[in-house]
C-alpha cells in the first residue's frame, strides 16, 4: 500500500470539510492496512509518503511505525512534488517485483505508473470516489478497483459532511431528517 497522506489530508480539508481537519477528523491509517490485508486475504505492507522539507513530523512518524507503516519523509527544492516523484518511482520499480498494489490518493499523476501494472494483478485506488481523478477510470476496465475510503475502508470515527450519489439500496432516511 502506497500512501499519498498530503494528498488525502489536502482533500479532506479543502473539499470535505473547508478547513484543517482536527486529530480525530483525520483516517485511522490502521484500518487502511487492515483493510488491504483482508479485501486481498494477503499480508499488506504500507509505505506512507510525506514532505518533510526541514522538519521531521516525530510524533506522527512514531505513529506510523507503531502502526507497521515505513514511513518515507522527503525533502526537495521549493515546490517540487517530492511525494508524488517518489510514489511514481516506486510504482515504477513494483513493475519489476510479483505484488499487488493499493495506492491511496486521487492524483492523476500517477495514471501512467499504474496503467503499466494493469498486467493482471490486483491493483486498487483508495480514496473519496467523488474526489477521484476521472483519469483513473480508464483503468477499470484493465483491472483497477475502486474503493471508498470512509464508506469501503471504514477508515473514519464519525461520518464525514459529503455529498455522494447514494445508490437506493444504502439510503436511509434517518440521515437526511
């Protein structure tokens, strides 16, 4: 499983919630991997990417690591995408390598990366479908699953304020009165 942590926070806060999400607003980065481990029934190794230009977020990475994420903080020059060069070069060398893949993000940058794993293995993308880059569906019909972070993972403690298609057969009235 290949983390895109800024780009989950960046969406969370920006486009679901109009702010910096709060400490218990954020994933349960546990269940992501619990989830991987179980959809696929294989065990589910996390990397979990994050810029870290001059100063080393301890508390979170002691977090990861006691969650069994290696963490792979980054640094580059001002305004380079140094979290998405580094997933792009990993998928990259997962081409060479039998695994299946989970990539947690919904940035088009990396379509090309996983268009060249469409080879029959298992490939996912976690994340808030709406939020999803429309590149990635042309993936699906090569093998790339989808899966909703909050309502496929169960990654969060509450309910997030989205707006979604509900298919009929998951509506409730009681959310809505």
């Amino acid at each position: 499983m290949l983390v895109d942590g800024e780009n989950i926070d960046a969406t969370l806060g920006t486009s679901i919630l109009s702010r910096r999400p709060q400490p218990d607003e954020r994933p349960r980065w546990d269940r992501l991997l619990n989830f991987a481990a179980e959809e696929w029934d294989q065990p589910a190794k996390g990397l979990f990417f994050l810029a870290a230009n001059g100063d080393l977020p301890m508390g979170f990475i002691q977090a990861l690591l006691a969650m069994e994420y290696r963490p792979v903080p980054l640094s580059g020059r001002p305004h380079e995408k140094v979290v998405d060069i580094a997933i792009q070069r990993t998928i990259e060398a997962l081409k060479a390598r039998d695994a299946d893949v989970m990539l947690v993000s919904h940035d088009s940058d990396f379509v090309p990366q996983l268009g060249d794993l469409c080879d029959g293995r298992k490939l996912g993308l976690i994340g808030f479908l709406e939020f999803r880059s429309k590149a990635f569906v042309e993936l699906e019909s090569r093998g790339l699953e989808f899966f909703d972070l909050e309502y496929d993972v169960d990654a969060f403690t509450a309910r997030l304020p989205r707006v979604r298609i509900i298919p009929i057969d998951e509506f409730d009235p009681f959310d809505f009165i």
